[in-house]
C-alpha cells in the first residue's frame, strides 16, 4: 500500500485506503471517538444474565451514560425473561437462530433460503411472543 496514493489523505478513499493508527480528523487525540463493541452470543440464562448486569452497572462510559451490549438471542435455553430485562436496560437484541445447530456442514451450508429465513423470523416471533420485545427493536 502506498499512502501517498491511497486513503483520505490522497483523496482516493473510494479507490484504497492504507492501515494505520493515524486518523484522518484533525482533532486533538482526546477528542477522537473510542468504539468497544460488547457483544454475546447464545442463550441469555441465568448464569450469564448475572455477569451481563455487573457489567452494565458496573462500567459507563466517560460521558456518565451506561454502557449496551448486543446480545444475539438463540431459543434453545433462553430465558425470555431475562432476555426482555436486558433490552429493558437499553441493550440489542439480535436474532441468531431458533435452533443455534452448530453443524455447519451438514446443516447451515446447504441449507437454503426458506431454512434461514424461518430460522431469523421464526427467533423474531418467539423474542415478541415470550420476551415481549417490539418488533421494530429486534436487529
């Protein structure tokens, strides 16, 4: 890669863009965003959802606002309940899969349209059903 040929700084963003540490904002260094994405797979249960809430309560970030988290729900041992609790406290709710079958090669591979749609809609329908999450909220 080329910076001087690539990147913002080259005005060919759209054609290539180098890696670097460096960021293309003339602001301060304080003044740069920090992004940490917190996100959990699988069924929310009770084991889980105590660790999940000591995070929550514990950390903020630096503007005093708590932090979220993205949790993508399965069906299999999910507690509802807590699942509704966690979007409650202003955290994601996303869809992974009704059925959470970990054999990719005989299952999800060749596994067409229809299955992955009923997978996502039908976990959709379950997490408004039993969890009382609004449609519009589950990603």
């Amino acid at each position: 890669c080329d910076p001087d040929a690539c990147g913002y700084w080259a005005g060919n963003s759209d054609v290539c863009t180098c890696a670097s540490a460096d960021t293309p904002l003339d602001d301060d260094i304080e003044y740069i965003p920090q992004l940490v994405v917190l996100s959990f797979d699988e069924a929310v249960q009770e084991d889980n959802y105590n660790f999940y809430r000591e995070l929550q309560t514990t950390y903020s970030n630096p503007n005093g606002f708590p932090i979220s988290m993205t949790f993508f729900v399965t069906h299999k041992y999910n507690d509802y309940s807590l699942t509704y609790q966690l979007w409650r406290w202003g955290n994601e709710i996303a869809a992974h899969s009704v059925s959470s079958t970990p054999d990719i090669d005989n299952y999800w591979k060749p596994a067409n349209n229809e299955t992955w749609f009923n997978e996502m809609y039908d976990l959709k329908q379950m997490l408004m059903k039993y969890g009382k999450i609004p449609e519009e909220d589950i990603k």
